[in-house]
C-alpha cells in the first residue's frame, strides 16, 4: 500500500489527481517486480514531463533570442550619450525601454515553455507569443527613442490584450499569472545575484555557483507556475 501511495502522489506531480490513479491502478494489475514497477513509474513520470525537460534550457536562450537585437540598438544610445557626456540613467526612455525589455524577456520564457510543452496551437502560446513580440517591438523602438512608434506599439499590444483575455479569460489569466510570477522570480535571482557580487569575492567559486544555479532553479520556477496555471485555470491545450 505504500508503494502504491507513493507512486501515486509522485505521478500526480506530474499529471492530475485522477489520472495518477489511473495510471497505478492499471500498473498495480500487471503484478510487476519492484524493480520493473519503479521502473514504469519513472517512465511514465518522464513521458509527461520530458517537454520540460526541453523546454527549460530553450526558454533559457529566450533572453539572447531578445537580447541581442535589442542591445545591438542600446549600444549605439550608450555611444551617443558617452560623446555628448550625458547620463543614461536619467534617461527616462531608455528605463522605459529596459523595463519593456524585461517584460519581453519574461513573456517569451512563457511562449517558449508552452511552445514546448502544449505546441503552437494552444492558446496560451499564441498569446504569450502575441505579447512578447509586441512589448519587445515597443522595447525596441523606445531604445532607438523612436517615441511615437513605441507607444503605438504599446497601445495595440494593450488593445490586444484586452480583446484576448476578453475572448480566451482562462488562457489569458495563466499567461499573466504565469508573467507575474516570472517577474518576481527575475527580481529574487536579480537580488541573489546582487548580494553575492557585493559580499562575496569576484573570484570566489560560489559566485560562479550562485550565477548559473539560481538562472536555472528561475526557470524551473517558471514551468513550475505555468503548469500549476494552467492546471489551477483548467485551461484546456491543444
């Protein structure tokens, strides 16, 4: 009986409740050994979760994915304000930009991770694809201080939004869910990062540690949330 307790509450970490019990109940009719019964759960557990697998590392590439257009504009900004000896960080677009660029960033770890997991017809990854290449084409343009390309951007991603959680309410509220949840796991590696560049030694093998292992556990938290969500929402995927 404890094997099968057991068995059933790791595979309903990975699937739902019933559909664990499902899956024991036909495991424990088969009269498997221990070793080949353990075995087939591990399977199974892998089956539904190696899309995360996946997904986590390619979400990771997500920030370059945005990164590199984006600081390939920022650099001539930077250049710009160096020649005239201006201050970028009282540049209120460019902050603006940043943040944009961050949201974006977070957005597409979600549009990656559903890609990954649900495919390219769930709604949930058509919004969080619409959203991000709308919030990083705002990011883009207010980096290139294009103003008014920017807020029109910004306006119609808003629009876009309001006509998607209108039409798709429980997609909808798992992507921003999801966002917002991204956001504040962003701000505690950003924090982790922080305190361990002002306390600890640059050269320090913990530094080197903290860096790669809390981006990592970041990710692992996002498909966490987005999963949970989507599940919580019942959100039915394609």
């Amino acid at each position: 009986m404890d094997k099968l307790r057991t068995s059933e509450w790791l595979v309903a970490r990975v699937t739902s409740t019933e559909r664990a019990e499902e899956i024991i109940g036909d495991l424990a009719e088969q009269n498997l050994t221990v070793a080949h019964y353990w075995v087939a759960v591990l399977r199974i557990c892998l089956a539904f979760t190696w899309r995360w697998i996946v997904g986590v590392p390619a979400a990771m590439l997500s920030f370059l994915m945005l990164g590199v257009p984006y600081f390939q504009i920022l650099k001539p900004q930077v250049e710009l304000a160096v020649s005239h000896g201006h201050d970028l960080e009282h540049d209120r677009i460019i902050k603006l930009s940043l943040y944009l660029f961050l949201s974006s960033v977070a957005l597409a770890s979600i549009m990656v991770l559903s890609l990954t997991r649900y495919g390219q017809r769930s709604v949930v990854t058509r919004l969080a694809a619409v959203l991000t290449f709308t919030i990083s084409g705002s990011a883009f343009a207010f980096c290139a201080h294009q103003i008014t390309t920017g807020v029109a951007i910004l306006v119609a991603a808003a629009l876009l939004s309001i006509v998607a959680a209108w039409r798709y309410r429980r997609p909808a509220l798992a992507v921003i869910a999801t966002f917002l949840g991204a956001s504040g796991l962003f701000f505690v590696w950003s924090w982790l990062v922080t305190l361990a560049a002002f306390h600890l030694s640059p050269a320090s093998p913990v530094v080197s540690l903290v860096f790669p292992l809390s981006w990592l556990a970041m990710y692992i938290g996002i498909a966490f949330l987005l999963s949970r969500s989507t599940r919580w929402l019942r959100v039915v995927v394609d």
